[in-house]
C-alpha cells in the first residue's frame, strides 16, 4: 500500500477519480489501547464495525485477543487475521448451520441468545457433536432502554423477567451463564449503561443461578466532526463515560465477575478518510463519485456531523466567489437512483467546483462495511496515511446536520 503524509498529498499526488480510502493503522492501534487501558475487562472488537482485513490485522498487532463475530464471514476473517483470537459469537438469533461451523470448525464457545427456542436449537448441536454443556458459555441478552443514536433493543433482547427463565433453564440444561445487553450505538448519555446494570442486577438476584460474566456490548461513542451551526450538547469524552461506566459497575457489584466490552465505532472510525472527487457542480449541487450505496450510507451519516476538508484541484485557474465563504451544497452520490442524495448538506468554500476533492474524516466505522455494488460502483482503493485526520491543518467544512431546502 502506499503511504502518504496527509490525506491531501494523496489526492494532489494521485489525482484519484475514484474514492480512495485513507487508512491510519497508527491511530487505530492507538484507539484501540486507549480503549483496553480504560475499559476494566476484556476487549472483543465488533467485526461489523470494519472487517477489512487490514483492520483486523492491525488490531491484533495492537493486542486485540477478542472478537464479536455474527456470521461465518466473520468467523473466517478473524481466523484470517490470528489463528489464536478468540471469538464470540454474540449474535442472538443464528441459522442451526453457523451454529454448528462456530462450535465444530471455528472451536467457537461463546454465544448469545434471547429466547428459548434458539436454547434448543444451540442444545440440539451440542447433543450431536457430543459437546459438553459445561465447555460453552451463553450470555442472555438483555432489553436496554437509553439514549443511543441508533437504537438497537427494539430488535433483541429479553425482557427482564424473560431473561430470568432463560439464565434458569440454561443453568439446568448445565451451560455457564452471563448476560450481556447492548444499549445502542454512539450512545448520548453514561446513563445508558447504568439502566442496563441495574436491569442486570434484576435477573441476576432472581435467577439464582451463578453467573459467570457480564458483556456490556458496545455503544461507546466515536468523535465526529463540530457543527457550527448547531448547538449540540457535546458528546462526553470517553475517559469521563469510562469512569462513570466503571463507577456504575462497582455500586452495581458486577466488579467481582469477568467483565467483557464489543466496541466497535470508537475503536475503528478515526482510522480511515475518505477522498471524493467533485465529479460535477451544478449550481449549489455537488455530485460526487461515492454515496449512500457505498461509503456514505446515509442511515449513518445522516445523524453525524462528520469532518470533512476541502482540497482544490491546483489546475484549475479560475474560480468563482470567496474562498473564506462556507456554504451548504446538496451532495449527490455516485449512482443513477434518485435516493442516492445525501439528506445533510455538506458546508464547503462556495469556490468548490468541478474535479475537486473533499476529504471526509472519521469514516472508519459502519462506511466501507456497508458498501454495495449497486450499479457497478464499488469503492476499494486503499492507501496508508501517517497523520490523524484533523491534526494536519483545521478541518474547515463539515456535513452539517442542518437540513437544506432544494
Ligand atoms: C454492533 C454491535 C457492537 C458494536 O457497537 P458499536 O456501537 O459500534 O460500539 C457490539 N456488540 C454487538 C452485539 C453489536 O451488534
């Protein structure tokens, strides 16, 4: 791969027409040990967050053991990335056949699980690989309710006093318990984690049952980009969220059992910009040659304010308007579909024109994850960039979170 400086002498190095990925390993491994030295457990990073193997590679190289995998792709781009991690599979509802791929080719012995017909299809596979109850551990997944960007418990989850039959029945049947609950991701509040604690506590002194862990998921939010125009209650740094997680585990005496987090945004979203070219402006439209069916995928970037930095095409002489003037532009993606429009507005120098770059920073996290093939556009070029995003110059433009009239 080849390595750049900056972000920007990329782009003014390699002219590049189509979207170019710029990976910062450095940060990433630097994110990723900040996370372990705060968090007071095991550390398993959440492979949907960024599965790119060069992700996976890095981070192991930075001492990440753990991973929270969902599907037998996972399963093999960690057993790709370290014949030694760990893996937990932590999706609560699994085709039997992954079922049984985790536990008999991947040595797979954590799950999760929300109901009791999922027990017995885990149990049906147990039985006929002849497996040892006792050798696998089965977290309970917990209902949350807090205030995450991205609510995840309207999907999985057991109510409380669900969750009590399920730790009951497990610890019969002779599997080790936890539970495990995941309040959402990009959380907005510390009292997030501290609902979920205390509903933990609940089933934990009603179930009678030891339990041997508590994953507490992932949520921890990423820094994204500041939006001017917006008076946002800023996001809590992490070392304040981490110490009021902390405090929250002890008054909720969980301190005492093994203690796992699944980050996944927090860890991984510095790690990667992005450098789109302005394919063409049309008055205060920009279209550009990536969009929500590939790196920008708006169900996410629609609610961050991400920061982005202006590169000029140095061949182009003559422009338009005050380069100090930021002013929103509508950003058209890549694609013919009509829903391939960004819904924030990007605020740019109202000099941007046609064969321009912008890069976009902190786009590590649920971006090339979720890219598509629609239309035969399929972002995938890579290069190494030294310098974190935002520390190579003021980022001056921003996707804001203003909507804008058409
Ligand atoms: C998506 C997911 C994560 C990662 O969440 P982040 O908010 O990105 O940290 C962790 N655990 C589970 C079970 C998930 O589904």
């Amino acid at each position: 791969m080849q390595r750049f400086a900056t972000g920007t002498d990329a782009a003014l190095e390699l002219r590049p027409d189509q979207p170019l990925y710029c990976f910062r390993p450095d940060v990433l491994k630097q994110d990723a040990r900040q996370f372990m030295k705060l968090f007071p457990g095991e550390t398993a990073y959440a492979v949907k967050t960024n599965g790119e193997p060069m992700v996976l590679k890095a981070l192991v190289d930075a001492g990440v053991k753990i991973f929270d995998v969902a599907s037998p792709g996972e399963f093999a781009a960690v057993r790709a990335a370290s014949k030694t991690a760990e893996m937990l599979y932590m999706h609560p509802v699994k085709a039997q056949s992954d079922i049984r791929l985790a536990l008999e080719k991947y040595g797979i012995r954590v799950m999760s699980l929300d109901h009791e017909d999922e027990i017995a299809k885990v149990l049906r596979i147990v039985r006929a690989l002849d497996l040892d109850p006792a050798s696998i551990t089965i977290f309970v997944r917990l209902q949350t309710k807090g205030h995450a960007m991205y609510e995840l418990s309207k999907k999985f989850g057991a109510a409380p006093g669900h969750a009590v039959e399920l730790v009951q029945r497990l610890g019969r049947i002779g599997f080790k318990v936890g539970l495990c609950f995941h309040v959402g991701s990009q959380v907005e509040e510390a009292e997030s984690y501290e609902l979920a604690l205390k509903s933990a506590d609940w089933v934990r002194n009603r179930a009678g049952v030891e339990l041997v862990g508590l994953d507490v998921g992932g949520g921890f939010p990423a820094v994204y980009g500041h939006d001017p125009n917006r008076k946002a209650k800023p996001m809590p740094p992490l070392e304040e969220l981490m110490g009021k997680l902390r405090e929250n585990i002890t008054e909720w005496a969980f301190d005492d059992m093994p203690l796992v987090a699944e980050p996944g945004r927090v860890v991984v979203a510095r790690a990667f910009s992005l450098v789109v070219r302005v394919l063409l402006r049309k008055g205060r439209r920009l279209y550009i040659n990536d969009g929500i069916w590939a790196s920008l995928s708006d169900s996410w970037t629609g609610k961050i304010t991400l920061p982005a930095r202006f590169i000029p095409e140095p061949a182009r002489r003559i422009r338009k308007g005050n380069p100090a003037n930021i002013v929103p532009f509508r950003v058209c993606g890549a694609t013919c579909d009509s829903v391939d429009i960004l819904s924030r507005p990007f605020w740019l120098p109202e000099t941007v024109d046609t064969g321009d770059w912008i890069e976009i920073g902190h786009i590590g996290a649920y971006s090339l994850s979720l890219r598509t093939r629609f239309n035969g556009f399929y972002p995938n070029d890579f290069v190494e960039v030294t310098t974190p995003f935002g520390e190579d110059g003021e980022a001056e433009s921003f996707a804001s979170l203003e909507t804008m009239a058409d």
